[in-house]
C-alpha cells in the first residue's frame, strides 16, 4: 500500500527525513513512533502527497506520489492532522461529515443514507456546532467524517493525544474495526499502551531516521533500541522484563496476572 524507496526530505535547508525506505502491506496496522521532532508529522505527509521527497521515491496505491495529483491519492486516504480543528470547516457535524461524503460520492440519497449511519455509529449528534463540543468530541467528529468515506488508507497523526481514556478507547476501537474490515493504518503515536494494544507493527523513526520496523511485541520490548529514540516501553513490558523468570513473556496487565498466580500456586 506504501512504499518509500531512499526518501529524504528537507526544507528551509533543513534536512528533516533522511534516507528513509519502508513498504506497508494492505490491511497492516503499523504505528510510528518516535520522540518530539523526530519527523513523525513529516512521515505522514510524504505518505499522503501534501509533501512530495526531496529525493528517492514514495508510491502509494500504486501511485508515485511525485507524479500524480495529492487529489488523486486523497480519493482514497483518510488523514487526521495532530489538531481536528485545522480539519473542521462546517458549522454543524451533520455537515461536516456531509461534506466529507461529498467529496467521494455523488448521489445524494446515498450520502444522507451514510452520514445518518455514520453518525448513530460514532454517537454524534448531527445539529450541533462543532465548535461547541469538547475536543475528545471534535476527535471523534474528524475521525467519523473521514471514515464516513471509507477509506483505504487510514493515516492517523497522534489520533488519541489529549483524550481521557474513554474517549481514547472509542476512536481505537473504531479503528480497530476499520482495519479488520481491510483499511490498511498508519498512525503516529506517542502512547506506547496504544501502540501496543492495536498495532500489529511498529516503525522507530529518530531525528529523521528509520531505526527499527518490526512486530510489536518485538520491537516494544527492546530497551537498548527504544532508548536510541528516547522512548520507554509500555509499563507492563517494562515490568516483565525487569521481573524476568517465567514473566518476560507477559505483555497485557491480564498477562501479568496469569503468571503472578501461576508462581505463587506453584511456590505454595
Ligand atoms: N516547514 C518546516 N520548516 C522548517 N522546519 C520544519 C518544518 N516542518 C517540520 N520542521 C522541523 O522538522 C522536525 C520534524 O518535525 P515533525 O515532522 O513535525 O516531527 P514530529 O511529528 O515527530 O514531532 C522538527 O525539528 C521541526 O521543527
Ligand atoms: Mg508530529
């Protein structure tokens, strides 16, 4: 679905990406990670065609980003920038996600059809003024109005900062749900528990450098190379591994609960 091949990108003489190759395969979930700066925002920009590579080549869908219109790639991809407000530009939800609709279908029985759908599926309701609405709602509301279009190519740019954990675990879930139905997603995060509940790959990037992409459960639980992008793992795998004997395997906290019995039956 992606490929970068030798990308490196820099502005206002700034080198900011550098060298960096990769594919994704249709239908993966890989997170991006990496620490403030690290060129994360800029990634995700080269993967949508809103910035082109200084030099190497960036295809996705099959398209080379430098050669076809950003309209053509955003035909198919769905892009949450870091604030939803820079993306909010209708003074209701209703036609927000209309407007969203508009863009990809022409019938307009189908797009009242699908935006009513969309927003009894995302808990929203239509007449109110998204201004008006906390920003875990406005999330929830760019989220609703991309997906309402059923994209192909989900690209998610730190899509939970800022939320409680509810709020956080709506939108996950309903990108959860889109990957299983085959949207393949790539999201910049920098909350290693949603990293590791919901990718199933991750990629390190460190001052525009790809360090590392690999699984999830591998890549979280490598300290040394974690620390090279100023990163921590999750507190869970933290823990496991610090523990050691018999628990290094544990991931989840209900993981951590199985061998924490298991060894105090076996020591009784
Ligand atoms: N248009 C720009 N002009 C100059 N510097 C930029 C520009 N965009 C990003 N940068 C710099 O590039 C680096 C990477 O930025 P960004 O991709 O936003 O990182 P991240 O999302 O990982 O925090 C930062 O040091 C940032 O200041
Ligand atoms: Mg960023």
């Amino acid at each position: 679905m992606i490929c970068f091949e030798n990308v490196s990108y820099s502005t206002s003489g700034i080198d900011i990406i550098n060298n960096v190759s990769f594919k994704l395969k249709k239908g993966c979930f890989t997170a991006l990670i990496g620490a403030n700066g690290a060129g994360k925002s800029t990634l995700a920009r080269l993967c949508n065609g809103l910035l082109k590579p200084t030099s190497g080549s960036v295809s996705v869908g099959g398209f080379d980003t430098a050669l076809v219109r950003t309209s053509r790639i955003a035909k198919f991809t769905g892009f949450l920038f870091q604030n939803p407000d820079r993306q909010i530009c209708k003074n209701s939800v209703r036609d927000e996600i209309r407007f969203s609709l508009e863009c990809v279908i022409e019938d307009k029985t189908e797009i009242g059809i699908r935006c009513e759908k969309t927003l009894q599926e995302f808990s929203l309701n239509g007449d109110r003024d998204p201004f008006s609405m906390s920003r875990g709602e406005r999330q929830r509301l760019v989220l609703a109005s991309i997906l309402a279009a059923e994209p192909e190519l989900l690209l998610l740019d730190e899509p939970t900062t800022g939320l409680d954990y509810r709020e956080c675990m709506h939108i996950m879930e309903c990108v959860s749900r889109v990957n299983k139905k085959g949207a393949t997603v790539l999201m910049v995060s920098h909350d290693m528990e949603v990293v590791q509940d919901f990718a199933s790959e991750v990629m390190v990037l460190n001052d525009g450098s790809l360090l590392a992409h690999g699984r999830t459960k591998d890549i979280i639980r490598n300290e040394p190379l974690l620390a090279r992008a100023s990163l921590l793992p999750p507190q869970i795998t933290e823990l496991a591994i610090r523990l050691g004997g018999g628990y290094e395997n544990a991931v989840t906290v209900d993981d951590m609960v199985l061998s924490v019995k298991k060894h105090i039956r076996g020591a009784e």
